[in-house]
C-alpha cells in the first residue's frame, strides 16, 4: 500500500485493547464487547493443548492412535497405493493412511487401465477448462475428482507434510469421522484469461454432505475455484492450524502453477497469439511486465462456500419418505488458528448455517501492493475484492480475536437479507427478504487504507471500520445473538415445492456454543500461526499425528 504497512503494523499491535482508532480523527473510547455472547472462551499463550481438536469437529470425530502398527494403518507411497488404500477404508479394512510419498493423482498422470477405472470408480477425470489449458504442467498431468464415500472413521495424514496435487476431494454425505492432517494441497489453478473465474470448478477439498470433518495443520496453494467448501448439509466440520492462499511474488518457483501458466501466457502474448479481448494482452499491452503479473496472480478470489444455493433452505424428502439431510441450516463450521493470504472473499460466506472464527490471520497486502503499484494491472485486473465475513440467508458468523490486514470490507452484505439480493433469483430474494444475516467481530484488528481499529463490530453503534462494507437495517442484532434460526414451519415445507410467501423466521437468542474454546492473545496472533500454521510446521510422530487430545 501506499502508506508504510510495517511502521502502521507496529504501531496498532501496541495499541491493542486500549486504543480504538477511526481513522485519524476519532478519540480513543473502550471497546463495548470483547467476547462473543453464549461462548465460553480462554486467553492464554499458546502450548501443546491448542493441538486438540477444537471447535464443532470435537463434537464427533475419533483418536485412532490405536491402529498403528495394525492391518487399519496403511502407508502409501504411490497414487495406486492411495486410490487402494481408500478402496479398503470403505469396507472398513483401512483406517489410517499415512502419505509417505508427494502423490500426484492427476487423471492423465494416473493413466488407469479400464479395469482400474472400474475398480477405482470414485476417482474421475474432471472435465476440462472452457476456454482450454494455460497451465502445461496440469494440461499435462490432467485433473482429478475423488470422491470419498461410505467410509465411517479414517485419518489421512503426512509425517513430513507431503503434497497431493491435481485432484479435488469430495467428502460425501454417506462419510463421517473424517481427519486429514499435516498435507499440502497443490496444482489447481491456471490463469482464466477472460478474468472471471467461471470457467472451470477445480476446488481442493469439497464437504458435499459428510459430518464431523477436521482438516488442521494443511497448505492450501490457490485454485481455480473454492479453496473448501461445505455443501449440501455438511456439519460439524473444522478447519484448524492452516494457511491458504500465496504471498504476492514476482518470482514465483519454476514448477510452481503460477510461473507454468503466465510463462504459457506470455509465450502467446509475444507470438501474437492473444486477441483483444484477453486480459492478458491488455495488461502487457499497457506496460505491465511478466513478472507484475506473476504477483498479481497470486490471489484466490472465493475462499469458502458454505450453502451451494438458497434453493437448500431446508432437507429434501424424497418419493418414500426417505429424509435427505442436505439443508444449509445443517452447516456448523469452526475456522481456527490459521491464515489467509490474499483471498479476495468468502472467508467464510454461509447461507443459514453457522460459522465460528477465531484467532486467523486474514492478509490482502502483497496483492493490494500489485494493485496500487502497477497502473496497467489496476486497470485490467478484476481481482479487486477485499472482503471477509458474510452471512446470509440468516446465517450467524462471529470472529474472534482475528487480525485483518489490508481488508477493505472484513464484514460484507447486509444485516437483513432483502436489502442483499443482487445475486439471488428473484423468487428467492422474496422468500429471505426477511431474514436477518448475524456478523460479529470482537476483540480484533483490523488496517487497511481507512485507518487502524481495535474492538468490536458492535462498537460507537455499529459504525467502524469493520462494518464499513456492511448495510444495517435497525441494527436490532446489537447486543441481541442468536447463534442459529430456523423457518417457522420448515418441517412442513418441501424443497421441490417451497412456499410462495416469505419465510418467518425464528431465532434461539439462549442457545450456547456448544463446545469451549482457547485462544492465544491479539497481539501473538501472527508470530503464533507464523510458527505453527499450514503443513510441515509441527514436527510429531504418526502416534501423536493420530491423536485429537494433547496435554501442555
């Protein structure tokens, strides 16, 4: 940016709690919340004990410690070796699976036979991009979409943080108890020339449906599409200790996405191969040199989808009668302890579920840099968004001691959901035009280029910084938490039929957290996950790997 990020950095990490700051000209006063209503929360510096399982994930999954030096133990080393491995947790004969080696499950870099598609037919070749390939190296290996289903108790994990590139994990409604710890995700992502982001879905990790999900202590590069997303009812799921997204570098790795596909664009744009319409050309035909652009790229734009539509407002009830347990109001996330660089929103975007954050480290800087540095970049480049938190649909999401730098809008949309309809169907902007979206940020920071705040979201009546991207309607949520709500006669409803008239919905302001939580304090938020988020940061053996409770 242009003003000295560092020098402003340091400054608002020694003011903390006792100084709020709105913009240059506004007193200091005492923040009016510092805790999240209904929780039960501890400030303390961090040790082993944070290694537990936290949030709405240690309502359901397992310690399988147990399984080492067991037939349910198996150590892959080859793709092979992994498509069987998960072949044989589905009938239970696997319950942990170490990956010893980097796998690249890339459909074309597999090269199955016919009878090993058909004996592996959860792994698929994912279709291709629209406009083709612009990264050789996955034009190359092919993209993959494996599916995890009727698997009940299974830890995948890596000793050493091993990569598995190429391929998007789909966790299935049928699957439950599902632990993936200690891996780096890679290798889905390619410059989309027309600049939309639309023209091929290539995600890491879909929740499409399972329950009690912990994903701790991962990498995750930057995709094409969503980084993970929960759908279709998913609960229960935690992300913990992990970091996602790129620095914004002009001098990415060789072997890196970034450098293959702007190299592949770059070859294009000096053979004259790109047209006028390509974004590319625009911004290289504006000044805008090679590696500007490589910085530039590394930008995710949708970090996670949380209710793939409004159409899933409640369960689906088949012919028989046969509950399908897919509604959004299903979806319980846990976001702890881990970092985002440079994603542009959606960090976490629900649709009536519930999301809890606390101590992340949300940071927009090295792109926001490319954007205020590079003129040819800021006129072409449609990855502008700055943007964090987002309920919707009369969903609840509340943050925690998190730090957001160089966030323009770190709560977006509108406190009630008629005021925030541009990108739904009109039918269903009139069926939520009544409900209200809950966002909270407490006992946080946030610099950006409006200036330095410190405190709450509910904070001087809901006006500051936090909430300078957010529409209040009455601001009838300050002061007044609900951490769920429901449509009054849902039971009764179908999603094949819905009503007509607009929801009524009915809010729990008694419900509580149901689970206590730990975090470090606001000024040790970013040394902490500097240490000890994304994969390859903790060094444990495969028992303690196994493990989802540890002592100080």
């Amino acid at each position: 940016m242009k003003y000295n990020k560092a020098l402003i950095w340091l400054l608002v990490l020694s003011v903390l709690a006792s100084s709020v700051l709105l913009g240059e000209s506004r007193t200091s006063e005492a923040a009016a919340i510092d805790s999240i209503p209904n929780t039960t929360r501890s400030i303390k510096d961090y040790d082993k004990s944070f290694l537990s399982v936290p949030g709405f994930a240690s309502l359901g999954v397992n310690d399988r410690k147990s399984y080492i030096d067991t037939p349910y133990f198996r150590q892959v080393k080859t793709g092979r070796e992994f498509l069987q491995a998960i072949l044989d947790a589905r009938s239970g004969s696997v319950k942990v699976i170490e990956v010893a080696k980097d796998l690249n499950l890339g459909w074309t870099d597999l090269n199955l036979t016919s009878e090993e598609a058909k004996k592996y037919n959860f792994i698929t070749k994912y279709r291709n991009p629209m406009n083709g390939f612009t990264n050789p190296a996955i034009a190359a290996s092919g993209v993959s979409q494996l599916t995890i289903a009727n698997v009940d108790g299974l830890t995948i994990f890596s000793k050493k943080g091993k990569t598995i590139r190429h391929a998007e994990i789909k966790l299935q409604a049928s699957s439950k108890d599902l632990i993936l710890r200690n891996l780096n995700f890679d290798g889905m992502w390619q410059w989309d020339d027309t600049g939309k982001h639309k023209e091929v879905g290539w995600s890491f990790i879909k929740v499409n449906g399972a329950n009690n999900v912990w994903i701790d202590h991962c990498t995750f590069s930057i995709a094409a599409d969503g980084l993970i997303d929960l759908e279709n009812g998913a609960s229960n799921v935690t992300i913990s200790w992990s970091e996602f997204g790129l620095q914004a570098s002009e001098n990415p790795p060789p072997d890196s996405d970034i450098y293959q596909s702007i190299s592949f664009m770059e070859s294009k744009y000096v053979s004259n191969e790109l047209g006028p319409d390509s974004v590319y050309f625009k911004m290289r035909n504006a000044g805008a040199t090679k590696e500007q652009i490589m910085a530039y790229a590394a930008y995710h734009s949708k970090g996670h989808l949380n209710g793939s539509g409004d159409k899933d407002y409640v369960n689906y009830v088949d012919k028989n009668g046969v509950e399908v347990k897919d509604g959004n109001q299903r979806i319980r996330l846990t976001i702890a302890h881990s970092r985002y660089n440079n994603i542009g929103q959606r960090i976490p975007m629900i649709r009536q579920g519930v999301g809890h954050m606390y101590n992340c480290y949300i940071d927009n800087s090295t792109h926001n840099d490319v954007l205020e540095n590079v003129e040819a970049i800021a006129a072409y480049g449609t990855d502008t968004l700055s943007r964090a938190l987002n309920a919707r649909n009369g969903a609840s999401i509340a943050a925690d001691s998190c730090v957001f730098n160089d966030i323009n809008e770190p709560i977006t949309g509108a406190e009630i959901q008629g005021l925030d309809t541009a990108n739904m169907d009109q039918a269903w902007a009139e069926r939520f035009q009544h409900a209200y979206n809950r966002n909270l940020i407490v006992n946080s920071q946030l610099t950006n280029q409006y200036g330095s705040y410190t405190g709450s979201s509910w904070d001087h009546n809901g006006e500051n910084l936090f909430t300078k991207g957010f529409t209040w309607y009455d601001k009838s949520t300050i002061g007044n938490w609900a951490w769920s709500s429901h449509i009054v006669g849902s039971e009764e409803m179908s999603k094949t039929n819905p009503p007509a008239e607009p929801f009524t919905f009915q809010y729990n302001y008694s419900e509580k957290l149901p689970y206590a939580y730990n975090v470090v304090p606001l000024d040790s938020v970013l040394q902490t996950l500097t240490s000890y988020a994304g994969a390859g940061k903790v060094n444990m053996s495969p028992v303690d790997w196994l493990k989802t409770e540890y002592s100080k």
